[in-house]
C-alpha cells in the first residue's frame, strides 16, 4: 500500500477548510483523501498549531527515515586496511573468511567508494589501463 504525502496546495485547502468550519469528511471527499488524513491536519490546528509548522513537523520526521550507514567496527577496519596494504581485493577478504566481517562483499566496495576510512586507490588495480578512481 503506497501512501502519498500531502503537498502544501492540499495542506493549505484544509486549512481553508477548517476555517471556514468545513466538516472534515466534506473536505475528504473534495480532496479525493482519507478522512483521517484530513482529522489528522483538523487536529493539529485545532491545538493552535498552524500549517507551516505542521509542515515543518513533516520534514524533520521526514529527515530521519532512509537507511541508516554502515560502520564497521574498529577491530574489523584494522583486518581490512592490513589486508588491503598485503594486496588483497574486497572480494578476497570475504571469500577467504578468515574473519568475520560485517558486511557483504559489495557493501565493502562501496564503503571503499564513499567513505574517508577506505581509501579506493589502496586496491589493486583493476584492469590493466587505469588506476582505481581514474575513470
């Protein structure tokens, strides 16, 4: 089941609504939305709140959803740079399991592309022409 946020054009037509004393079903039928939706909005500024800090309410909640980054712990970082500095690729240090490490062998490459810890150019090279990070 999907669910789509309001925008500000709807947020301030249940404001309109509410002002003018609109029942909130009413104002669900013309916005062709849930009834608790618009009791939700009803609510918040019937508590004195308005409509830009309802918004406002939406986005900081809003900020915080999404996957959380992966951080490897200490002990597993140290394997990994040791490792690396002996020549072997992500893709060795997990298959081999020597160790146990966190995360897959695809989530290492990429926590070698994006973060400041695991430098990419550290690898071996790939190829034959250019250096990691080249192209």
């Amino acid at each position: 089941m999907t669910y789509n946020h309001l925008t500000i054009s709807e947020l301030s037509f249940i404001q309109n609504f509410w002002n003018q004393g609109v029942k909130a079903y009413i104002a669900a039928k013309t916005l062709k939305r849930s009834a608790e939706t618009i009791y939700r909005v009803y609510r918040f500024l019937d508590a004195g709140n308005s409509i830009s800090e309802y918004y406002e309410n939406y986005r900081t909640n809003k900020a915080k959803s999404g996957r959380k980054p992966i951080v490897l712990p200490n002990d597993e970082l140290e394997y990994i740079k040791e490792k690396v500095s002996l020549g072997w690729t992500p893709d060795t240090i997990i298959g081999r399991n020597e160790k146990h490490i966190s995360c897959s062998m695809r989530t290492l490459y990429r926590i070698f592309k994006r973060s400041n810890v695991l430098d990419v150019t550290s690898l071996p090279m790939k190829g034959k022409r250019h250096p990691n990070g080249y192209v």
